[in-house]
C-alpha cells in the first residue's frame, strides 16, 4: 500500500491507471477506522481492480461548536488497517493542501438538506460536498462507497453526483454494528462507560419503531413512540426524530414508500446518529 499526501502525486498516479484502464474503487473517511469503513474497503476491494481509501476530517463541515478538535485520530493505526484489510493506495492529504490560501470556490446544496443533520447542522452538507467535489476530481473514482448510517449523506451525494455528471457509480452499503446493536462510529470512543452501555437502546428503539410500522401504526404514532421512548433515556437528549421518504427525504403521511426511520442523539461528547430504513 503506498501513502500518498501529494495531490499532484496522486493525480498522477490516476492519470498512469487511467491510461492502464484500471478501475477505480473510493472510499472517502475520516479516519479512526472501524469494521464500519472497513465493510466499505472490502466491498471496494471485490468490485475494483485497486482501491483507493482517504482519510481527511475535513474542517469545512464541523460547525463552529462542533466536535473538530475532539474528532478521534490516529494515523499510524489506520494505516495499518487500511493496508492489512485492502487499501491499495491510502491518500491522506492536509488541509492546507485541500483549501489551498486564497481559492475560495464553494459547493452548496439546496435539496435534501432542510430536515434531519442538514437543519440541525447547517453549512455541513456544503462542506461534505465541498470536499467530495474534490476529491472525486483527484480520485476519478469508477465507484465511491458510503455507509448507510449516514442515510442522508448518501441522499446528497446521489444528488451531487447527478447535478454534477460525475462518471461514478454510488454505491450504499449496510450499516455495521456492534454486537449489542449500537452502530460503529469513530466518535463512539466519546462516550462515557455509562453512556456506552446506554448507547445500544438507540437501535432497539429503531427496532420497535420498525415493528409498530409494520403492525400498521401511522406515521405520527411511530414517532411520537420512538420520541418518547428516546426521552425516556437518561444520560443524554434527542436532537430529532424524523420519518420521511427515502432516498427523496420529504414529508410522509404513511409506510407506502420506502421511508427513513432517522434520528440524533446527544450525549456529553458524542452526538450518534442511527437510522432504518424500510423498504
Ligand atoms: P466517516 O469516517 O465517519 O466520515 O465515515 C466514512 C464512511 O464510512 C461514510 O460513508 C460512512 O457512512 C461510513 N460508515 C461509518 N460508519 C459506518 C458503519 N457503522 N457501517 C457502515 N458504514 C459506515
């Protein structure tokens, strides 16, 4: 696995596999790998001839009081996973390389954004796909691999990749959890002992949510439950639960459509985001 921080170097190394005909697989984080990033290396790895992984917290899509500075890292052991589980190539460019002194050309997005982490985080979405633009034009990626934990990120992206033709191949992949059904998130190592054994409720009330769906329950009843349920836990607070169309992310009256059980929740350090979605 070569590391590559040069962007010249890495477009580079593009152009030479471009010409080779080689297909390209990408899977863009932010580093602190897990099972979760590793489910999408792997994946990559079987679909491509060579996978490229990146590792950038990228600032532009942390709020001025969100978690940039507390963002978990550690390069030397994400090296090691990304090249024991697949990477081929692991690029780890800096910021100052990223949002080079001066270029001030920004992406905003203007659907899908105004509910969920969108409305509860605004300026984020512009930043992912701030970054997601240019990394796509480093990468030239055939295949770009995102987890469905962050169902909203890949709503945006698909829409990203469409206003923007971009020749890549969306691919959504399932949410990886732990065993007791919490789901795998670098910022999870910000909980405490108490919010960890905690933390799992927040799928098993995704769970129940889900059922009383099926039984028949209306949309408003779902989430009144989930949202009760949520207040019910001790350590931490809801920031949303919403139920809305899914990949579209509108306003929905019942369970006709495929539709996103989503919500956010704060604890001291961590703020987790889970979801299910029914098909
Ligand atoms: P992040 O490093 O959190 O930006 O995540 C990088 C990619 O990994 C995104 O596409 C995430 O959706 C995906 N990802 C994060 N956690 C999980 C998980 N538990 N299961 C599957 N994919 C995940």
């Amino acid at each position: 696995m070569k590391v590559i921080r040069n962007i010249n170097e890495m477009q580079q190394i593009v152009k030479d596999l471009k010409i080779q005909g080689k297909e390209i697989g990408f899977v863009p984080t932010m580093g602190f790998l897990h099972e979760g990033h590793i489910s999408l290396i792997e994946r990559a790895r079987n679909e491509n001839d060579l996978v490229v992984t990146s590792i950038f917290v990228n600032p532009l899509q942390f709020g001025p009081n969100e978690d940039f500075d507390q963002y978990p890292r550690d390069f030397e052991r994400d090296e090691r996973l990304a090249r024991e589980r697949g990477t081929d190539i692991l690029f780890y460019p800096s910021a100052e390389a990223m949002y080079p002194k001066g270029a001030g050309t920004v992406m905003k997005v203007t659907s899908r954004t105004d509910v969920l982490c969108g409305e509860k985080r605004p300026g984020h979405f512009d930043g992912v796909v701030t970054v997601l633009t240019k990394l796509f034009h480093i990468i030239q990626p055939d295949r770009a691999y995102f987890g469905l934990k962050d169902a909203q990120q890949v709503a945006v992206v698909d829409d990203l990749i469409r206003s923007y033709f971009f020749p890549v191949e969306l691919v959504a992949c399932p949410t990886v959890r732990e065993e007791d059904g919490l789901a795998k998130s670098s910022r999870n190592v910000n909980l405490s002992t108490e919010e960890r054994k905690a933390a799992p409720k927040l799928y098993e009330h995704l769970l129940s949510a889900r059922k009383l769906a099926e039984e028949g329950a209306d949309v408003e009843t779902v989430r009144s439950q989930l949202l009760s349920e949520l207040d019910q836990m001790a350590l931490g607070e809801t920031d949303y639960v919403q139920i809305l169309s899914y990949p579209g992310l509108e306003a929905v009256q019942t369970f006709d459509q495929p539709t996103i059980i989503a919500l956010a929740y704060r604890f001291q350090k961590a703020r987790l985001i889970d979801n299910i979605i029914i098909r």
